[in-house]
C-alpha cells in the first residue's frame, strides 16, 4: 500500500470515528485522491481533517465537513445533482464516484479556479462532471430540475432561483448565515417549499455572484 492509500484509509478511519456512517460517501473518499486536488506545497498534508488554500482566497473544506454535507445529501446512483462552487473538484468528483452513471452540474464563477479544477478532475476517469463557468448563485437554469443541490460557500439564504431548479422531494444543503458563522441547512422540497433542519454551524468562504456577499 502506498503513501497516500494509507493516508486516504487513515483519514477514513477518523471520519467514521467523527460519525460519518453512509458507506457509499466513506468508498469514495476512500477511492477519489484529495492529493490530486491540491496543489504541490500542500502535498504532504493532503489527508489532514482540515481545509486548504488553493488560491485566490479559497479553500478545498475540510475532509470532515465534505463527508458531512455528502451524507445530509442522501446521494444515491442515477441522481442529477448541481454544485455551487467547484473550487478545486474534488467535491464535484466525490460525488460523481457516488452517483455514477448520474450527473454532476458544477457552476465556478472565478476564472483561474475553473481552469485548476478542469486540470484536477481531468486526472481521473470520471466523464459524468461537467463544469460551467457561471454565477452559481443564480443556479444553473439550462439543466434544471435536479434531484439535489450541494451549496459549498456561505450563503445569505437560500435563494429563489436554487428552491426553483430543485425537483420535488429533492434535496438541498447549504450553509447560510453571515460572514462570520453559517447555520448548516438541510431542506426538502414539499410541495414547493423548503422544509429545514439545521445540523449545526460551518465556517464556509463566502458566496459571490448576484445573491452572495457583495
């Protein structure tokens, strides 16, 4: 076993001691490699339960918090599933693993980020991601409706245009809140509306675009 399979099933081990039970998001983690999806420097701590730089002032989020908002999603295989905010991809591929031969819908709004997260997921032999350069914050109209919605910034709502692209019964989770501290939301859509629960407080960079921060 090499280095960083090693790493990869330490790294699981404590993710199921911390209360992370859905298998199917555990193998995933367990097969996607977080080390292709940071850069060099950070090589060595691929595998630590915390967040990274990646650049331009954003994280890839602690391996914890991922694993924690993939399982709230309840991700099961044929899904079609969008995700404001690729970052680096891994994410967008983690979820890809899980819900092949479903589709991942993954909106980037910062440039240099699309081209490092491209670079990232074109290392793995996942065809199912495709990743669209647009102001995530509006969701992504042209593929709607989808079965799930994984927001991965801090936002000041959950606003109108994601409750309407989400499908009946489908999932959305999101951290909302300010700045400073988010509310973790997870909500069904009943009958066109948002039933919520709260599963605690994230720290999450924030959300840009036309319903982010300003």
């Amino acid at each position: 076993m090499g280095k960083f399979e090693r790493q990869r099933k330490e790294l699981v081990d404590v993710l199921r001691e911390e209360g992370i039970k859905d298998r199917k998001v555990l193998d995933a983690i367990l097969k996607i490699p977080r080390h292709l999806f940071v850069p060099k420097e950070f090589l060595d701590v691929a595998y630590g339960n915390y967040p990274l730089q990646i650049g331009e002032g954003q994280t890839i989020s602690q391996p914890y918090t991922v694993a924690f908002m993939l399982q709230a999603l309840e991700l099961k295989k044929g899904d079609k599933v969008l995700e404001i905010g690729t970052g680096s991809g891994w994410n967008a591929a983690l979820i890809a693993e899980i819900i092949k031969p479903g589709k991942v819908y993954t909106t980037e709004i910062m440039p240099g980020l699309i081209q490092f997260s491209k670079k990232n997921i074109a290392k793995l032999n996942l065809s199912n991601i495709n990743i669209i350069e647009t102001d995530g914050s509006m969701g992504y109209k042209k593929e709607a409706p989808y079965d799930k919605i994984i927001v991965t910034a801090a936002a000041p709502k959950i606003v109108e245009p994601w409750i309407e692209q989400l499908k009946e019964n489908g999932i959305i989770v999101a951290p909302v809140g300010d700045l400073f501290e988010q509310r973790m939301i997870k909500a069904r859509k009943i009958k066109g509306k948002l039933e919520e629960e709260e599963l605690g407080y994230f720290m999450f960079v924030p959300l840009k675009g036309m319903y982010g921060y300003k």
